[in-house]
C-alpha cells in the first residue's frame, strides 16, 4: 500500500497545489490560458513524439488493442445516451454531453502523467494510441449528433459535407494527432532527432505533466462545485466504475496483450471526466453547469477510486488478463 500511496501524493499532490494556489492568488481562471497553451499545444505534443518516435514500428499496430479499449469507451458513451433518452427523456443534445461526461475520460492531461509514474516509460505507446483513437471517435460522434439534434435548439441545419469537413478537421489538426502522427512517421523511417533539439524535446515533455496536473487544480478552484445534481451520480458511477471495468474485460476477451498496456488502458478507462466535456458543452450552449460539475465531482472521487484500482494492481490481485 505504500507503494501505491507513494503513486499518488506527487500525482494527487500537485492537483491539490494548484487548487491552493488558485484559491491564494484569486485570480481569474482566463489567467491560466497561456498555461493551457503551453501544455496543449507544446508540452503534450513534445512528450507524445518523443515516446512514439523511440518506440518500434511494429508496436504501434496492434489493431486488436485499439479496438478493445475504444470500443469499451463507446459501449459507456452508447449506455448513458440512451439511458438518458429512454428513461430520462431527454433530447440528443443534452444526452450527447451526458454521454461524454460517462466516458471522455481526463486521458490528455492525467493520463501520461499517473500511467507513465505507476507503470513507466512502457506505457507511453498504449498511452498515445488509446488518446488518438479515442479522441478520434469523441470528435466524430459529437457533431454528428448536435447536427442530427439541429432542430432541437437554435442552431441552424447542418450539411452533410461541411459537416464531415469539420470533423476532419477538428482530427487532423489537434496538436496531439499531430504530434502523434509525426512520432509515428519518425518510428517508421526509424529517424533520429538531433542532439540539441531532442534536448529540448526532452525538457517540453518533463514539464507535461507538472503544469497539466497543476492547471487542473487550478480549474477546480474556480470551477467550484456548489452542489451535486442528481443526475451525476449515474455518471459517476459509469466513468470510475463501469467503464474500467467493460475495458478490463473486453482487452481480456480480444486477446493477450502485455500487463502494462492491459493495465495502462484500465486505468485511463478509470479517469475522471475531461474538461474537455466543459469546453464541448460551453461550444453548444447544451448542460454547460452541469458537465462543470461532473468533472469536478469525478475528479473529487477519483482521488478514492484511482488509488484503490492502483492498488488491485501493484498487488497482484487484479491479473493482466482475465481469460488467459
């Protein structure tokens, strides 16, 4: 328990500085933009190509892998969009931003950090590749579904080939599809960086996770929960519980994979919600207090939740797979 108490505090630690600092300093969350610049669009992209670019090719292929854990993420977004339909009787547009507040899990800023600490540089490549696709099917199904909902609220009808332009572009030009891609190029034409700049690679992806975590602390702070809407509770349950465990059990199924990329992929299925969600639902006008709150509230409870699957694992008393 040490060990994994040991995870943790440095991880949890730093979340928990930038909410103090943020509550110190006082002041406006528009303050940390250039902080989020930093780590969206040149820390993560550093650390992203570095780790794919040192990796062989043919690990970066495991096409049985990448449908296990995205396929489990979706069964997760599919059961909360319809839940909430049929028995909620909410419209698509509410139930679309329900749906990844169930499974958009927090894989950009909290994921390279904790998994690379609990598992090492191993689990950079199920990292990166869970991220990418992941992040692929969020950005396609998302605007598909406030298009088809157009009728529901005030935005105008969507066409078909703008639509599909838009989301092509919203993937291609994210600075970590990009990043991975050009790491994936590197690792195919087995290129190598130059000393210095690989140098200066090496300090952007150090930096990474420090400024992630701690801008999230910050984003708690000013993003208060004031109180815990019903309708939560069902997410909750979905993003820490259920979705880790659908993960665990569909890479179990699909086939053998090593521990550290069984239990890579488990443990960003165990996220708490992204902020992304909060920036999503603020582009639509649709549940925007709502998707606050709930990236609060999982984040408040995964500190218990993480730390227990983080447990099972350093244990031996979750094994790497299920139906060896």
């Amino acid at each position: 328990m040490s060990e994994v108490i040991g995870l943790v505090i440095p991880f949890f630690g730093l979340i928990f500085i930038g909410f103090v600092v943020a509550r110190t300093a006082r002041l406006p969350i528009e303050a940390l933009g250039w902080m989020t610049v930093f780590v969206i669009y040149v820390a993560l992209p550093a650390l992203f190509f570095q780790l794919l670019a040192r990796t062989p090719i043919e690990r970066l292929t495991e096409w049985r892998y990448i449908f296990g854990a995205v396929f489990s993420t979706y069964i997760v977004f599919a059961t909360m969009f319809i839940a909430s339909i049929v028995l909620e009787g909410s419209g698509i547009r509410d139930s679309t931003i329900k749906g990844l507040a169930a499974a958009y899990g927090n894989i950009g800023y909290m994921g390279p950090g904790l998994a690379l600490l609990a598992f090492g540089p191993e689990a950079a490549v199920p990292v990166a590749l869970i991220f990418c696709f992941e992040n692929i099917m969020h950005f396609t199904v998302t605007p598909m579904l406030m298009a088809l909902a157009a009728g529901e609220g005030r935005e105008e009808k969507v066409q078909p080939l703008r639509l599909a332009a838009s989301v092509v572009r919203q993937i291609a030009l994210h600075p970590f599809m990009i990043a991975t891609a050009a790491g994936v190029l590197a690792a195919a034409l087995s290129l190598h960086v130059p000393g210095p700049i690989d140098k200066l690679l090496d300090y952007l992806s150090n930096a990474a996770a420090p400024c992630a975590l701690f801008a999230m602390g910050v984003t708690l702070a000013l993003r208060p929960l004031k109180r815990v809407p019903v309708e939560l509770g069902p997410i909750a349950l979905l993003k820490l519980a259920v979705h880790p465990t659908v993960c665990y059990l569909m890479l179990s199924w699909v086939g053998n994979f090593s521990e550290t990329w069984v239990y890579a992929a488990v443990l960003l299925a165990a996220l708490p919600t992204a902020t992304n969600v909060f920036v999503i639902a603020q582009q639509y006008n649709v549940w925007v207090q709502r998707a606050s709150a709930s990236i609060v509230l999982t984040t408040v409870l995964s500190v218990g939740s993480v730390t227990t699957l983080l447990f099972l694992i350093k244990s031996g008393t979750l094994p790497p797979d299920l139906f060896p």
